[in-house]
C-alpha cells in the first residue's frame, strides 16, 4: 500500500488533468500504470460503467476541483470525512479518494483477469461523501518533522533488536524500489511542490523498510519481550509513513483551499 496507491495515482494525475497540466490521455495512462483496465460506476446520470476519461470530465462538470487521498486503516479513518457507508467501503479497500467541490468520493475495487490473474482490473464505485475537514491529515511540514522523527526511533529500535530489516536487507529492497522507479514511474504528477515529492519519497522509502522488516520474519530478535517491542516500534512509523503520504497527495488542495496557488 504504502509504495504507490491507486488512489494516490488517481488523485495525483487527477488533479493535473483538472488544473489542465496534462492531456486527457497522459492522465489516463499514468493512472491506470501497469492495470489492465480501470473504469468507473455509479457517476450521477450514468446507468452503468465508464471509462476514466469520462468519468474525470463527469466530475469536473459536477463541479469537482480537486482530488484528496484517504488511507484508513482499522482504527485510524485516515482522510474520511463521512458518512459511515462510505468509510466502510474504504476501510475494506485500504483507499480512497475524496473530491474536493462536489461531495462524491471513489473506491476501488480490485479484480485478477486472464489466465492465472495477470490482469488487473479495478472499478471506482462512486458514492457520496460528506463534506467537513478529512480526519487527520497533517500539513505538508507536520509530516515531514514526524516522519523524520519516527524514522530515526524505529530504526534504533530495530537496530538494537538486530533486525534484519534496519541493515543491508533493507537497503537492497529500497535500492530495487529506486530503481524500478527510475525505469519510468514519476512521482506525484506535475503541479505538485518539490516539498510533496520529497515527503512522499520518504514515506515510500519508510514503507519498503517497514515492509522489509515485517517479511523478514524475527530477525534477532529472541524474547517475546523483544518481538512485542519490534512491533511496537513498526507500529507508530507505519503510521506516520500513511500520513505523510496522503499529506503529500493532497498538498495541491490544501494549498488551493489556502490560496498559495
């Protein structure tokens, strides 16, 4: 989750489409990446499924100016807003994006196609969504001083508990993850401060440490009192690291909402 969203796709390359940074087709290709198919159901006037460049004029027509990101997870409704229907729907799918404008919000839902699932095909089900302030997203400045912060605790933590997570596993998986990213994923989308990209860099690079540290299984660590203390300090940064990242995807909004556009 923590290395790309769809919804941070969507939001991201959503928000350049409306601020009108990229074409129609550019915006489509960089959020549907390596999917089969990505289309949309439940938009207002429409009886069944459309395609994404439909759907992103749709919206702008119903008076959508911007795209937010929401991460919930099990109590931590990470960018919801409301009502419970919708914040069920995302907490099953771990994502969601919320527009800014008209109060309609999108869930994936993620399908395996073709022979052994090579496929994927997402659908975005539209619902709506109250409008009040998304629960818990910090500003983009907030997120960087507790990533930062978060990150040198757990990593002394798990150092100290011989993880093989917090040494050279680690920084191979971050390596891979650089280098994929160079072979042509961009980060964020155009229109976004050089601040965002940075903070979403680094909330990924604490995801992949996380992610690493949690499949390696104990590491070093023997005692139950040590295993209890691994994920205690996995716990708060993974936390952090979501924060941060939906602070970046919507810190074009917040910055529009402020008037610093």
């Amino acid at each position: 989750m923590l290395s790309e969203p769809r919804a941070g796709r969507l939001a991201a390359w959503g928000n350049a489409l409306l601020a009108g940074l990229v074409s129609p087709d550019d915006a489509v290709l960089a959020i549907v990446g390596a999917d089969a198919v990505h289309r949309v159901e439940g938009l207002p006037d429409e009886s069944g499924q459309v395609g994404l460049t439909l759907a992103l004029g749709r919206l702008r027509t119903l008076g959508v100016t911007g795209l937010r990101v929401a991460l919930p997870a099990p109590g931590h409704p990470l960018g919801l807003s409301g009502p419970p229907e919708f914040n069920a729907r995302a907490l099953e799918a771990e994502e969601a994006v919320v527009c800014h404008g008209a109060a309609y919000g999108l869930v994936p839902d993620v399908y395996e196609a073709g022979p052994e699932g090579v496929q994927v095909e997402v659908v975005w089900h539209v619902l709506p969504v109250r409008e009040a302030p998304p629960a818990d997203v910090p500003s983009l400045g907030e997120a960087e001083r507790e990533l930062a912060e978060a990150l040198r605790e757990a990593t002394e933590v798990l150092t100290r508990l011989d993880v093989a997570g917090s040494g050279p596993v680690a920084e191979a998986a971050i390596d891979a993850y650089r280098a994929r990213a160079e072979r042509g994923r961009e980060v964020l989308a155009p229109g976004y401060p050089p601040r965002a990209v940075r903070v979403l860099e680094l909330a990924q690079r604490v995801g992949t440490l996380i992610g690493v540290a949690t499949e390696s299984g104990h590491g070093g660590a023997v005692s139950s009192s040590e295993i209890s203390a691994r994920r205690e300090a996995l716990r708060p940064v993974e936390r952090t690291a979501r924060r941060a990242q939906v602070a970046a995807y919507n810190s074009v909004v917040e910055e529009r909402e402020r008037g610093v556009r």
